[in-house]
C-alpha cells in the first residue's frame, strides 16, 4: 500500500510540475479580472486612499512596511501595478 501512496504522490507532483505556468497563469487572470472600463488616475487615487485609511485602523493584519509602502505608492502618483 505505501508503495501505491507513493505512486500516486509521484503522478500529483509529475502533473503539476508540467502545469505549474499554466497554473499560475490562471491564478493570476481569476484575481485581475475585471468588468468595465479601466479608472482614470484620479479615481484609483480615491481608491487607493480608502484602502489606505481602512489598513491603517490596524484590524486587517496587514504588516506596517506593506502599508508604509502603499502609502509611498499612493504619494508618488504611483497608480499602475502592472
């Protein structure tokens, strides 16, 4: 049976090591799919300040550089993360 297990295993990882790009590919597209027309950078900055402000309340779990670096982005104009 342990033998079984293993082979099993081995097919898993032999499949996923040939798929991982494509995997990672789709991961990506699910979570920067969006509707509509793109945001002028005045309206991304709006965002942007919002997200800060509900970060810095400190009940997210974010880390102080992730923020301190997201409010460097939104100082510097920086409004493309791609």
């Amino acid at each position: 049976m342990y033998v079984y297990v293993c082979t099993i295993n081995q097919d898993i990882f032999t499949y996923l090591s040939l798929h991982i790009r494509e995997l990672q590919e789709n991961l990506i597209r699910s979570h920067a799919a969006g509707v509509g027309n793109p945001l002028n950078p005045e309206q991304v900055r709006r965002f942007m300040c919002l997200r800060i402000n509900v970060l810095a309340k400190g009940h997210s779990g974010i880390s102080l550089q992730v923020l301190e670096q997201f409010i460097s982005a939104f100082n510097g104009m920086f409004t493309q993360m791609f």
